[in-house]
C-alpha cells in the first residue's frame, strides 16, 4: 500500500459559516498525517469567491483508487458538517504527493 496526498477541488454555492467551516476540517483531521503535516499541507484552502481544495492523504494501492478514497472521504466529511452535496460540487481528484517504501 501506498500514503498519497490527493487535492480535490469544489465551489461552495452557499455561504459557509465558522461553525460549518470547523465542523469540516474536524471531520476531515483524520486524514492529516505525518506526511501532510510535514509538508506544511492545510486540510482545506478556502478562497473568497467560494472556491475551496481539500488536501487528504489516503492509504491505496493504486492511484484510482486513492482518487476514489479520498471523493468518498470528502462527500461524507461534508455531509456529517451539514453541508449538502448539491451546496458544494466537486472537481476531479488529482495526485498531489506520494510516500511509498518502493
């Protein structure tokens, strides 16, 4: 198994507040390991106009499915934050980092 970091980009279409804002990154914490810490990776990047990236970094044995993972992840840390799927659509995932003992 691989540790990759996948970035997966969206559009807040609502008005996000503070407490929507930290109940997200509370259920994304998880996913902050050793290796986004290390590399000083913020779990969300939130911009003015509402468009935000997740940082995430996934345990898979291929790409796809870390890209997978890490959609899947997202779409449920949204949900849980009270935030619905149509209030915040999703781009396509991409490899940003990869650790791997090969």
């Amino acid at each position: 198994m691989t540790n990759f970091v996948i970035t997966v980009p969206g559009t807040f279409v609502i008005d996000i507040t503070h407490s929507m804002r930290s109940a997200l990154e509370s259920a994304l914490a998880s996913q902050h390991t050793d290796v986004s810490r290390s590399e000083g990776l913020d779990l969300l990047s939130l911009n003015e106009d509402g468009t935000f990236s997740v940082r995430l970094e996934v345990e898979a044995p291929d790409r796809y499915e870390a890209e997978l993972n890490a959609s899947r992840i997202l779409a449920a840390a949204l949900k849980k934050a009270g935030i619905e799927e149509a209030d915040a659509p999703l781009g396509p995932p991409a490899v940003t980092g990869i650790d791997s003992d090969l």
